[in-house]
C-alpha cells in the first residue's frame, strides 16, 4: 500500500492548497490532497530533487 504524507508545514498552514508526497517503486509521486482520485505524477529521485531546490531558489514561475 502505498502510503502518501503532506509536508508538515502544509499541515499547519492553515492555507488549502497543498501536495502530497509518496515513495514509490522507483520514484516520487506527487498529487493534490484535494483530488488524490486525479491521480498523480512522478518523478525520479534526481528530478524531484531538482524541482525542489529550483523551488527553494525560486526560478519557477509559481
């Protein structure tokens, strides 16, 4: 089973908006806590990886 887990500060943001996270087989899924039955999409390791310190760093048009 598969288990999914939001990020701590999402928990206790107050804000609805949020992801979740999950390991699986061979990479790291990420859906809307909102509408987990839309499904998900996944990443490698390195590109998660990736996608997370562009974030930090703030080059992504959010």
């Amino acid at each position: 089973m598969i288990q999914w887990r939001k990020s701590s500060r999402s928990a206790n943001s107050g804000q609805a908006d949020c992801v979740e996270l999950a390991r699986l087989s061979r990479t790291v899924g990420v859906r809307d806590s909102k509408a987990p039955e839309a499904g998900h999409l996944s990443f490698s390791p390195e590109s998660f990886s990736e996608l997370v310190a562009r974030i930090k760093q703030d080059e992504l048009d959010l």
